[in-house]
C-alpha cells in the first residue's frame, strides 16, 4: 500500500448514487466494488469476469489484485492509508477495506452517517461511530484515465421484457385488446345503478324493470365469455414462455465453463431454474393485467372530466404522487428482493447439499445440527 500526505480539506458532504452489484458470494466483495465503481462510470462488466480478472480464490482477492484488474480497465487506480478524517476529503466513490475482511463503496458522507454499497447488502446507511469501528484505514482510489472506454449497458427490465416477448406478440397484443373490450361492460354497470334509481325508484317506471334485468344478464354473460377467453390466452402464454425459458437458461448453463459450477451449489443452480416460471407467471399474469389496468385507468379518467373537471384533476394528482413515492422506493424495495433471491439460493443449495450427504450425516450423527 502507498501512503499520501495532503493538506486537510473541509469535510464534503456530497453524495454520490452508485449502481448496485450484489455479489454471488462472500470471495466476491472485491470484484463486485470494483464493479460498482465501472458502472458509475458508465462501463458495465459482468460479475463473473470481473471475478476472474482479480483473481478471486476461495480466500478471496487481495487489494493490490483489484488495483491491477482497475487498470486493466482503463482506470487509474491507487491505493492509500487514511484517517476517517482525510477519507473525508476524498470525492466518492471510493472502495474500502471493512473489517480487514471485506471490500465495499463509499458513496459519500453525512453530518453524523455515512453511506455506503456494499455487494453484500445493496447500499445501507451507517452511524459514523459504525463506520469508524469498520474502517480498517485503506482506501482504493479509483478514477478514469485516458484509455478508459464507457462499453456495455446497464441491465434493463424493459429490454428483458421485449427480449422473452419476442415471439409472443400476438398473443400480449389480443389479451390487450381484449382486456379493453372488457372495460364496456365495466363502465355499464353504473349505468344501470343510474336507472334503477333515477326512473325505476324515483320516476317510478316500472315497466323498464324487466329490459334492464335482461340488458344486465346478457352483460354478465357476455362479460364472463370474454374474461374466459382472455384467460385461456393468457394461459397458453404462460405454458409457452415457461417452457421457452426453462430451455433456454438449461441451454445456457450447460455451456458454462466447469469453474462456474465450482464456485456454486448445485441446489442453488436447480433453484434459479425453478424461476422461469415465476418469471413467466408474472409476465403472463400480473405484467399484462397491469398495462391493461393502466389503459382503463386513461379511460375512467377521460370519462371522470366530464363529470367534474376540478375533481378528477384532484384525484390524478393525488395518483402521481402515489406513482413517485413508488418509484422513489423501487431501488429499496428491488435491492432487498435482490439480496432475499440471494439468500433464498444459498438455503436451497444448502438443503439440497445435505441431502445429497444425508447417509454422511447419518452415519456421523449430525441430524441435529
């Protein structure tokens, strides 16, 4: 490590926001921070290669293996001892050294907190006194030099989304289309709430009692027809994109190198299999219902202004500032389903581990542990 002497500047209260990169495992805390700081730059390297130029072993990476593997990229990177109060001065982000046992970024300080990403986690917020007992005092510097190229893209739900949808279309399109013709019926029951009381009960028309029950059951007939058909669409959508995605991840892991396997359970590969039906369940059901949801939601809102203009601008501010609050929590919410996959993977490769050792277990009497 190189020690740097500067002059003390005034503490920066700048925070940065640093894309999240959780690692696979806990060797992999240096090579997802150096990561994390490619992609704040706008160059996106995937976790497994950036696993294997730092040289990750079963001990994990050394400071001076992720130094080499930044410049490789383009960066020029440094590493430094400092005090907390010198780290302060530094323009985050920067990779630390926590606990001598685990990398992770600084995005920046507070009056009494300080923020970080860690691969572990997803970015959490510490106490100072926290970070001052896990700072370990070295720091890896890491900024953009003359050969640093911006390459890759960032992740896309959407893109993902188009990808699998690709060959099915058709089908999105017709359940669409469908859930707008749905939309009628919808907007004729207030209707006939509006008759029955208005000439029915108050103008006493009688005689349009029985049209009305017939126009009503023809409506609910008509209405489960079409709701039958659309989830007979949706149906076979899910068969379909659950069997295409299956086979292609199978493809896909059956191509890997053999160190990918070495470096992972078995259970936990079996069970991320078992997500491409999840996947296909939420594009098939939840995705599609929610586009035709949002389509209906335009509809009642063209109609709503021509009943009370002043109201319905009410209430579709009141539902923009619902849709902000939900986005600014989406990060939060998708880095904790991130972190729980994570988790959920390492259980199943542990069950499944044991149960492939279960007469090892037997024999050594270790039921109870």
């Amino acid at each position: 490590m190189l020690t740097l002497t500067q002059k003390t500047k005034p503490p920066t209260q700048k925070r940065v926001r640093t894309p999240t990169l959780i690692q696979m495992e806990a060797t992999e805390c240096g090579a997802a921070s150096l990561g994390i700081i490619l992609g704040y730059y706008h160059r996106f390297v995937p976790l497994p290669e950036l696993r294997k130029v730092c040289g990750v072993s079963r001990d994990g990476s050394k400071a001076s293996s992720v130094l080499k593997a930044a410049r490789t990229y383009g960066l020029t990177a440094k590493g430094f001892k400092k005090s907390l109060e010198n780290l302060k001065t530094l323009n985050p982000p920067f990779i630390i050294l926590w606990e001598f046992c685990h990398f992770l970024v600084v995005e920046g300080f507070a009056r009494n907190c300080v923020y970080l990403n860690d691969p572990a986690t997803g970015p959490r917020k510490v106490s100072l006194e926290e970070f001052s007992q896990g700072y370990t005092g070295i720091v890896l510097v890491m900024k953009p030099g003359p050969d640093f190229k911006k390459t890759g893209k960032k992740t896309s739900i959407f893109f993902s989304i188009k990808n699998r949808l690709q060959t099915s279309k058709n089908s999105i399109l017709f359940s669409i289309l469908v859930g707008l013709i749905l939309t009628f019926p919808r907007l004729i029951i207030p209707i006939f709430s509006q008759v029955f009381v208005d000439k029915i009960l108050i103008d006493d028309y009688q005689y349009w009692l029985r049209p009305m029950l017939l126009a009503m059951v023809i409506t609910a007939i008509v209405q489960g027809l079409i709701a039958r058909l659309q989830l007979k669409v949706l149906r076979r959508l899910l068969v379909k994109l659950s069997v295409s995605m299956s086979g292609q991840f199978v493809w896909h892991i059956l191509r890997l190198p053999v160190g990918f396997y070495a470096q992972r359970f078995s259970g936990e590969i079996s069970d991320r299999a078992q997500l491409n039906d999840r996947v296909a369940d939420v594009i098939s059901g939840r995705l599609a219902t929610t586009v035709i949801d949002v389509i209906m939601m335009g509809l009642y809102a063209l109609l709503m202004f021509t009943y009370d203009i002043g109201l319905t601008t009410i209430t579709i501010l009141f539902a923009s500032f619902n849709f902000i609050a939900l986005q600014y929590l989406s990060r939060n919410r998708t880095d904790a389903n991130i972190s729980l996959a994570q988790e959920y993977g390492k259980v199943a490769g542990t069950a499944i581990g044991g149960i492939q050792s279960i007469e090892t277990i037997k024999a050594s009497g270790l039921e109870s542990d």
